[in-house]
C-alpha cells in the first residue's frame, strides 16, 4: 500500500509510534495527582534541612562532615523517587499478580532479622546491616505487604462480580495472612510498626465492606493482645518505660522522661515564629536524642516555630485529603482498599510521631513521614506515593 505523494505508509510508523508515545506520557503527566506529589517533596525538602540542623554538629554521628546526612537524605529522597517513578510504571495492577511474591520475600526479610544477620539500633533488634554503613528495616517494606496481599484478597471477588461484599473465609485468610508477619516483627520486638500495622488492617477492613463483626473483633482481639503482651512480658524494659514515662511525665525526668521533657522544652520554646535555622539552643545544644530521626519535628517547633510546623501539618493533610479522593474516586475495590491502607498508615504514624514529641502519645520509635532521616522509611512512602499515583493514573477519566 503507497501513501498519498508516492511515499510508503511505513515510512511513517515509526514518526507514529514516537507520537504515541509521548501522547501516553503526556496523558500520565496530566492525570497525576500533583498537590499529592509537590506536597511529599516539600515535606522532604523541608526535612533535609531539618535533618541538617540537627545534625551539622554532631561530630560523633557524622564523622566530622556536617553535609553527611544532609547528602545522605537527599539521596534516600532521590531513590524513593525512582521508586515512585518505578512503581507508577509497572502499576499497582501488575503488582497484584506479584503479589505473592513480595509477600515471600518480606517474610523472608524479616525472619533475616532474627538471625545473626540481624542488628539492634537505638534498642530495637529491628535492621540488617548490608555494608557501608547502610542498613535495612524490612518492617517498612511489610507495611505496604500487607497492604497489597489483604486488598489482593479482600477484593479479587467483590472485583469479579462474584461479591458485593468480602465473605467471612477471605477475610479470614486476609487476616491470618497479615497476622504473620506482624508476629514475627513482634518478636523482634518492634512494638511502633506492628501499632501501625494494626491501624492499617483496620483501615483496611474498613474499606473493604467486610462486616462490622470483623472490625470490632479485632478491635478487641487488639486490646486483649495488648494485655498478653504486657502479661507474658514480650516487652523490652526500655520500651515498658517508654510507657511509664508517657503515664507520668515527671517520672525519672532525666531518665526514662528525658527524651520527651526536652522535647516538649524545644517545642514550646519556638514561640509563633521560631528561632531560626540553625539557631535553636536545644537543638545547637544537642539536648533533644534522636533529633534526626524519631524527634524531627522538635527541630521544626523550635527553629520554624509554630508557623513552620504547622506548614508540616498542612502538607501532611493535603497528602491524605487527596489520598481519600483517590480511594473514593477509583472504580476497583483493589485500589480503594490500597489507597485505604496508605491512608491509614499515613496518618496514624504522623499522629504517633508527632503526639510523642508534644507528650499526648507514648514514644514508639517511628519516623514522621518524608521527614525524618532514615533509608528504609523514605523508600517505602515514596513506593506508597507511587501506588497512589498509580491508581489516580489507571482511574478512567472523570470531567
């Protein structure tokens, strides 16, 4: 067949191909939820500068290089972005299928981490050491397993045709299948991940449509486990004091209340305004422990007052207002029930690190989300950003 003027229609296709292409890639640019994206990199710009304050003078921690952990969470910043990019491109679809096998290996991760393999960092036997001064947390990674493998579940008949509503076997099998791995990290003993497990199996059958017999079941079966827990005393003695600091604040304040008395101190002394970067005294003074990681937002209360933190606040909200569009507004209970879970983790572990640094929750050892300084947790939001992209993307287009 010859095209108008003599010229071969073959000719063409390539010109055609190219065009389709970057149609494609123009139609996924346009249907990315952009408040989503620009707000998780301004939480992890704001918190590269955090991080950097609170660590530019800890000579004992950086090696003598006050851009060492600013270089490194840029960088964590970066691969969780090629994580998100990776994620939107194979889609939260064709994870479905892979389903069983990410499940298999984060058993596999954890279950590591009781070995000689495994590392204890800051009283929690919780990491890998691979080398070089990088480590791993495979609870982070777990948090979005038991996402995928409970709505993989939760939704395969409801998606089908077959169900209005998950029948009480699946649910069962979705939550025997979640039970696992929570048990093993609590043995580890990771008490902060397996709470936010928890809120997001909940978050989970929430969005599912499972029956509300479930919900509370395992509501109860929470508190009880809790009560077993305590009784069997599966709890380090550091983390029993946690909790007895968070009941008694003046307990031991230079002890087992020191970590949240100068938290608070850093905090309230920020004022409206705060004192500046890099000009906080608690933070210059090195008083607040772990102000990279788990008491990040001590730094912004101080040093950004109460206008900086709260702009962590708004930013964080504007992730789960649109996040709850994405689940409202997708047309698969598969993606409902993910977006659901992000949703639930998101916002529980924002509460907990933020409620432990102003007193009105106990200290868990969990990151604030793009925030705070650590590998493991960066990646795995931001392979949680990309699972929301990912069903924004996928959704038919709506006017």
């Amino acid at each position: 067949m010859t095209a108008p003027h003599g010229f071969s229609v073959s000719r063409y296709a390539p010109e055609r191909g190219t065009l389709a292409r970057l149609a494609a890639r123009d139609s996924v640019l346009r249907r990315l939820d952009w408040p989503i994206l620009l707000s998780a990199l301004a939480l992890s710009g704001i918190g590269s500068l955090l991080v950097w304050s609170a660590t530019r003078g800890r000579t004992e921690l950086n090696n003598g290089d006050p851009y060492y952990f600013l270089f490194r969470h840029v960088l964590n910043t970066g691969i969780g972005l090629a994580l998100m990019i990776g994620t939107i491109w194979l889609g939260h679809r064709t994870l479905r299928g892979a389903v069983p096998i990410l499940y298999g290996l984060s058993i596999v991760l954890i279950l590591a981490v009781l070995t000689p393999l495994g590392a204890t960092i800051n009283g929690a036997h919780a990491w890998i050491v691979v080398g070089g001064g990088f480590s791993l947390q495979p609870s982070e990674f777990v948090k979005i397993t038991i996402i995928l493998v409970m709505a993989m579940l939760l939704a395969a008949k409801v998606d089908a045709g077959d169900q209005l509503h998950p029948d009480h076997r699946t649910v069962a099998k979705a939550l025997a299948l979640a039970a696992l791995p929570m048990g093993i990290v609590m043995l580890m003993p990771d008490l902060g991940s397996v709470m936010v497990m928890a809120v997001i199996v909940l978050g989970v059958l929430l969005a599912s449509g499972a029956s509300n017999r479930w919900v509370l079941g395992l509501i109860g079966a929470g508190v009880l486990g809790a009560v077993l827990v305590t009784a069997l005393g599966m709890l380090d003695e550091y983390q029993i004091n946690r909790f007895a600091a968070f009941a008694n604040p003046d307990l031991d304040p230079a002890g087992v209340g020191y970590n949240t008395n100068q938290a608070r101190i850093a905090i309230g002394s920020g004022g409206l305004l705060g004192a500046g970067l890099f000009k906080g005294s608690q933070t210059t003074g090195q008083f607040v422990p772990e102000q990279q990681t788990d008491f990040v937002f001590t730094v912004a209360g101080e040093e950004l007052g109460f206008v900086g933190a709260g702009l962590i606040l708004v930013l964080l909200g504007v992730i789960l207002w649109r996040s709850c569009r994405i689940a409202r507004e997708t047309t698969e209970l598969y993606g409902t029930i993910v977006a659901a879970g992000i949703i639930a983790w998101f916002a529980f572990q924002s509460f907990e690190n933020i409620g432990m640094t102003l007193g009105i929750m106990p200290v868990a050892g969990l990151p604030l989300p793009f925030v705070s300084y650590g590998g493991s947790s960066m990646f795995a939001v931001w392979v949680a950003i990309g699972l929301l992209q990912s069903i924004r993307v996928q959704r038919p287009m709506t006017a």
